[in-house]
C-alpha cells in the first residue's frame, strides 16, 4: 500500500504544468482519487458538498449494484443452457456468464471514459465520476445478445449528447444510462424488442430444446403465445431478460445498500412501486384483455420495473429534488409505465420511456413544488400582518 | 441584424460589401445555425440527399426571385398590406416551383409532398422579405436571397448526408457502406431516420460551429 502511495507522489510532477506527459494530467488525477482520497473534495456539481469526494458516493452505488450483477452474469449462463437443453454445474454456467458479460462491461467502460477523458483534457475539469455509475449501469439494462459495438456506440452517444452537450455531470437532464439504452431502442429494434434475450449462438451440434422461444415475461404477456413464468421465478429472476433486470430480489438487496447508506431516495422508490401499483389496480377494474386484467402486483416483478424504480429513477441528478416533488415524479413514473406496457400497442416495456419522460418534467415538478411553497408563506405573512394591524 | 443602406453612387456587381452578403450567410449568419429559422423543414424533410437537394434548389429558386420582386415592388408596397403582398409573391413562385417538380422530378416531388407548399411557411424567406428586401436595391437583394437560401440548403444537404449514410447507408441513394460491412454484423441506425436524430444532428453541428467560432457565442 505505502509503497504504491510513494510510487503515485514520485509520478505525478511529470503530470503538472509543465512536465512531461502535462496533457495526460485529468487522467492521472482521475486515477489517482481512484485509490486514494486527494486532499480536496469536489466543488462544484450535482450534490450538496460534504466531506466526501464524488467518487465515493458513486461507489456506494457501485456497491448496490452488485447483487443484480451477481445474479445476472449466473442467469445468462442458466438461460443459455437451458435454452439448448444441457444439465451444468453452476460453475459453468456462472463462467459462461462471465465471458459473455465482462465483455459488455469492459466495452462500456472503456468507451465512455475514453469520451469522459477526452472532455475533461479540452476543457480541464476534473473527469466526471458519474460515469463510474452509468458505465456498470448501461450493460446491466441492455440484452446480453447486443453486439459489442453497439454497446460502444450508444455508450458514446449517451455520454456526448446526454451529458457533455449540457455540461458534464450534474447538468444532465435525461439519465445517460436510460439514453444509451433508448438509443440502442430506437436505433436497433431488432436487437432490444424483447422477443429472444438469451444468448442463442448456437454451436455445432446444438439445437434448442422443443417449444422453446426465450421470449421476456412482457413479451410473452404481450403477444399472448408462450408460458408465462411462475411469479417465483420473477421474483427470483430465472426468466429471460435484460442482465440485471431479472431479479427483483437482488435488486432490493441493492435497494437496501442504498437507502441504507442514504444514496437512492427511499421516497422514488416507494411512490414507483405504489404508482405502478396503483395504475395496475385501476387497469384491473376497466379490463377488456388478459394483460389488463393481469393482477397489480405482476407488473412490479416482470421486465425492467424494479430495476428502473431503484436505480434509474433515484439518480439524484435527473430526478426531482424537492420532497413533494419526489412523490409525484416517482408515483407519475409508476403509473406512465403500467399505462405504456399494457395500452400502447408498439412498446413492450415502458420503464424506461416513462424515466425519461419525467426526467424532462422534473425541474417542472420542482418549479411548481417551490411555488406553492412560496404562495404558501406569502399567504401566511398576510395573514400576520392583518392581525398585527388589528 | 444591421442594415445596410447601399447609398453609395457607383458599385461594382460583386463589391466586398456584395460578396459578404452571399458568403455571410452562410458561415457566419447562417439561418439555421446561428438565427434557428426554418428548423420545421429540416428536421422533414432530410432523410434522403436526393430529397434535401431539390428542396434546397427550390428554395434557393423562391428565395432569390422573391428578393428580387419584393425589392422592385418596395416603393408601391403600402406598409400596412405589406405582410400579405409579400405571402403572395412567395406563394405564386412556389406553386411555380410545385409544377415543374411535378413536371420533372415527379418522385421526388411525391416524396416531398406537403414540404414544398410549406416553403410559403418558411420563416427565412418572410425574414429576408421583410429585413432585407424591403429596404435595397434589386441586385443585393438578389445576393441576400440567394445567400441564405444556400446557407439553409448547405446545413439541409449536411444533415441528410449523415442521416442517409447512417440511417441506411446510402447516399444520393447509392449504397455507400460495402456489403462485407454488413456480413460482419454492421446493421444501420435506425434512430438516424426518425426525426429526433435530425434535430440532434443540427444541435451538433451548432455546437461545432459556435466551438470554431467563438463570436458567435452570447456572453450575457
């Protein structure tokens, strides 16, 4: 340990002013907070300043996301052996997760800190950590079947146009994690439309095992062919999907790390879950379909829900920042996203579309929160002054 | 934007002052770039070069002639009427432009279909009309058209060259990107065809442009 610290304070004149590798500085400064807290904390940005660096906020959330990560690399390894009819060993099958998602991984963020660092170079800021965050968050809600360049594309889409266009981190106004998907979305349909999203290459000699198809929860609701899974495999997360949205479980043990450390908003989650709730219920009592009438709770367990709610909505640069209005973005994302997935015929899921949505309308919700607040009190003086007249 | 008032006895047909006034409007004064005119046109109608370049040709048509018209009219134009007047020089010289696309270029023109009437709805030409035309001679008014309407149609032509060649790797409808690129996996972006993209490739090309060129940047 000392001796790395020794070896990182003999590096760094040759990054100053005037030394050797001068330009390279962001990026030596960007590793070096990396392992060792530097003497001064962040200045300026998203969140109410205090003794920690942004770095390490960031990593709490690095934290949580474990357990979906966890789970997910596993679930790519089951579902593809299940898809081809072959019995493995649980190491196996974790290993079989692993190469096909440290890839993902790697790519995203390779991609978006080269674009990172490129910004922080031109225009001599500190390098954003925020993508520290965005770059686990971009392969946990994309298929595993998406090709590796298009991970890297939307990664630099989403970093470039979502976040350096406005200012870097804590100006953006849409979830860069949520734009590289949408990007990927919009731009690649047949990559993300939810029909097979196991790893489905099949080697010589494979062949699927009969009646299988891979389809998600959604699209299986959706269309109305296939088996539906079984609300505890939901829950638990062995049905097919995006790699870290299958779980809901170990996305609320990412969800406790969270509100535990006091990271996530405990007030989006919740008033996610109770919008989709709500909405779920409501579509319940005017059903005409299978998927209306489908019961309220489903909708919390299938697709990117739980996901979304947990880690999407709660970033706390994109989110509303007043207490009232925190409720109303998270109860307006829960509900938006039930009305998307059931009533509109061309999206299977609407988390993410419904994220983004509110996303533009947080500053609004926050504008008119503030207001009323200021009315309020406006009120209240006039009443005093009245009476200290009388 | 200031004004010119071409007082001066004698000027030479291509004057600095004459030859600003085409090239400024299309660097430095560009309607799309710089005064965000005419947005409507280019997020529609810029998915495909071929379609981009005769809407560019018309409007660069329409643009001039109605400069020129509206400059030889400015005495007897009454002020208060002079809103209407200009509509209908623009209107007559577009459904002029109408039928010869229909006459000449018949798919291209179905493409385009309501865009061309909507050139009478483009804001740079009733902007000129009224900043420009209105207060000088024929000749640099001509040049004032002509000027912007090619500053419109380069950012026109820009956009949907990345768009075409992104969005289904074409350009001019000539396939551009090579099979083999295809067979190794490439597949073209389909957002590139949606209409955000193109707003979103305007805003990069405005980001470009203020980057290059810093007066162009407010400091309020």
């Amino acid at each position: 340990m000392k001796a790395l610290i020794n070896l990182i304070e003999k590096l760094e004149p040759n990054f100053h002013k005037g030394g050797r590798f001068e330009k390279l500085y962001r990026t030596f400064e960007a590793f070096q907070t990396l392992l060792y807290v530097k003497g001064d904390v962040t200045r300026s940005g998203s969140h109410i300043r205090d003794a920690i660096d942004m770095k390490r906020t960031m990593f709490h959330v690095i934290i949580a996301l474990i357990p979906p990560l966890l789970f997910g690399i596993w679930n790519v390894g089951y579902q593809h052996y299940k898809a081809i009819g072959l019995e493995v060993d649980f190491i196996d099958q974790v290993i079989f997760g692993l190469t096909k998602v440290l890839p993902i991984i790697i790519v995203s963020y390779v991609s978006g800190l080269a674009v990172e660092f490129m910004f922080a170079s031109a225009r001599d800021h500190e390098v954003n950590e925020g993508f520290l965050v965005s770059g686990m968050l971009i392969p946990l809600v994309i298929p595993v079947t998406t090709p590796l360049w298009m991970v890297a594309v939307a990664t630099v889409f989403a970093v470039v146009i979502g976040k350096e266009v406005f200012g870097g981190t804590g100006m953006n106004i849409l979830n860069p994690a949520l734009l590289a998907r949408a990007f990927l979305f919009f731009a690649y349909p047949a990559y993300l439309s939810g029909e097979v999203w196991v790893y489905d290459a099949l080697q010589e000699g494979q062949q699927f095992v009969d009646g299988y198809s891979g389809a998600t929860a959604l699209a299986v609701m959706f269309s109305g062919e296939g088996n539906m899974p079984s609300d505890f495999d939901m829950f638990f997360g062995f049905i097919p999907g995006s790699i870290g949205e299958t779980s809901t479980f170990a996305i609320l043990l990412g969800a406790i790390v969270l509100v535990a450390t006091g990271i996530g908003s405990f007030k989006i989650m919740a008033s996610v879950f109770l919008g989709g709730l709500f909405m779920g219920w409501i579509l319940n009592i005017f059903a005409v379909n299978d998927f209306m009438a489908m019961p309220a709770y489903k909708h919390l367990i299938m697709g990117g829900f739980a996901f979304g709610a947990v880690y999407m909505a709660t970033d706390p640069v994109s989110a509303s920042q007043t207490n009232t209005g925190k409720y109303i973005y998270g109860i307006m994302i829960g509900v938006l996203t039930v009305l998307i997935r059931v009533l509109n015929p061309a999206y299977p899921e609407g988390m993410m579309l419904a994220i983004l949505f509110m996303n533009v309308f947080a500053p609004l919700i926050d504008h008119y929160v503030v207001e009323a607040n200021i009315k309020k009190r406006l009120k209240r003086m006039k009443k005093v002054r009245i009476q200290t007249q009388v | 934007m200031s004004e010119e008032k071409n007082t001066a006895p004698k000027e030479t047909l291509f004057s600095p002052r004459n030859k600003k006034l085409l090239s400024e409007p299309i660097g430095k004064e560009n309607p799309i770039t710089v005064q965000v005119l005419g947005i409507c046109s280019v997020l529609a109608i810029t998915v495909q070069v071929r379609a981009s370049l005769v809407m560019a040709i018309s409007v660069v048509a329409v643009m001039g002639f109605a400069n020129v018209i509206i400059s030889l009219l400015r005495h007897g134009i009454p002020p208060r009427i002079r809103i209407i007047v200009q509509l209908t020089v623009i209107a007559a010289l577009v459904i002029l432009v109408d039928q010869v696309l229909k006459a000449f270029v018949y798919d291209v023109s179905r493409q385009l279909s309501v865009f061309v009437g909507l050139i009478i709805t483009n804001c740079i030409i009733m902007g000129r009309l009224e900043a420009f035309a209105l207060n000088n001679k024929v000749w640099p008014s001509f040049l004032d058209g002509i000027g912007n309407a090619a500053g419109y149609g380069s950012i026109l032509l820009l956009v949907a060259a990345v768009r075409e060649l992104l969005g289904a790797g074409t350009l001019m409808g000539y396939q551009i990107i090579p099979n083999f690129m295809y067979q190794i996996g490439y597949v073209d972006n389909g957002l590139m065809i949606l209409p955000p993209m193109a707003l979103i490739t305007v805003g990069v090309i405005i980001w470009v442009h203020r980057h290059r060129d810093r007066s162009l940047v407010d400091v309020s």
